[in-house]
C-alpha cells in the first residue's frame, strides 16, 4: 500500500509524525492520522511522533491535546517528542 511505502521511507529518513487533534472536533471526530496508520508506523520503527492542535484562534490551542495523548497511549505510543535546531527530544507520555 502506498501509506506503508510513505511510512518506511519516513523511517529511513528518520522523519516523525504529527499527531494533530484539531480533526477530533471538526467533521470526521478522529484523530489524523488514523490510529491505524499511527499504529503501522509503529510497526514499521518510527520513533517520533509531535502532538499539535492545529488551532486557527487563540482559543482553539491546545483543544482535545489530553484526548489525542490518550488514543496515542492506546496504541502503544509511548513518547512524544518535542524538536529544538531540528534535534528530538523524547518525551514520556
């Protein structure tokens, strides 16, 4: 499948993912990307996975941060990581 394709090369390049918790409360009420391709990255090796909101007002940062860490944990995601100069820290969640 392409997404497994994109994920390994993600994984060579030694890219992380965004889990952004915006889409949890507009339309389709989930987490993006879906757990299920959050759970293939895993599988696959990737280690780094940020956490956004996406917020377009001031009001809306940080909105269902807390939900998003939950569905994260479910998974098996156990760290998020946090960038400075484009370098990683792993943060335990």
């Amino acid at each position: 499948a392409p997404i497994l394709k994109a994920l390994k090369i993600m994984k060579e390049k030694g890219l992380g993912i965004e889990l952004n918790s915006r889409s949890l409360h507009v339309r389709c009420q989930e987490l993006f990307p879906h757990p299920d391709i959050l759970k293939w990255a895993l599988e696959i090796g990737i280690e780094h996975f940020t956490l956004s909101s996406d917020s377009h007002t001031p009001k809306d940062a940080g909105l269902y941060v807390k939900e998003a860490l939950e569905i994260a944990r479910d998974i098996g995601i156990k760290t998020v990581s946090t960038y400075e100069k484009r370098k990683p820290t792993q943060l335990k969640i």
